[in-house]
C-alpha cells in the first residue's frame, strides 16, 4: 500500500519551523527524510513505490524481453 501524501520533492519553508528531519548521502549532501525513498530501494518499498520480485536460477539464465509494471491510484478523499 503506498503511503499517502507521498512527497516528490524537498520541502522548503522560510517560516523558521524547525529544522526538517533529514538523511545524509555519500558525498555529505543532505536532504529531506520525506524523499529518502527516491534513492534508497527498501524505502521506496516501505512507501509503496517498489517491489521486490521473487527470480528463480531459470529466470536469470533466459532473462527478460519485458517487465511490465501497473500502477492505480485511487483519489485521496478527505473525511469531514
């Protein structure tokens, strides 16, 4: 299930609310925990936007012509 609202972008606030929770790449570049999941796999899993995909041996050895991937998103609707 994919979280929702999910972030695509680094969020940017001039209203001095706190320092954003952040991770730190390799090269030091720090940037929003909301987006770690547009770099690290098993977060874009946690959030729902990867899967992992169970190969077997005979899978590797004949490979693939075409991976195929469907998505639905079903509008967020706010209960008042």
């Amino acid at each position: 299930m994919m979280v929702e609202p999910l972030s695509l972008s680094m969020t940017f606030s001039s209203d001095g609310d706190g320092a954003a929770q952040t991770f730190a790449l390799s090269n030091g570049l720090e940037l929003d925990d909301e987006i770690a999941w547009t770099m690290q796999f098993p977060r874009a899993v946690e959030v729902g936007m990867a899967v992992e995909m169970p190969v077997t041996q005979q899978d590797l050895d004949e490979g693939f012509n075409q991976v195929l991937a469907i998505g639905v998103k079903t509008p967020v609707v706010s209960i008042a």
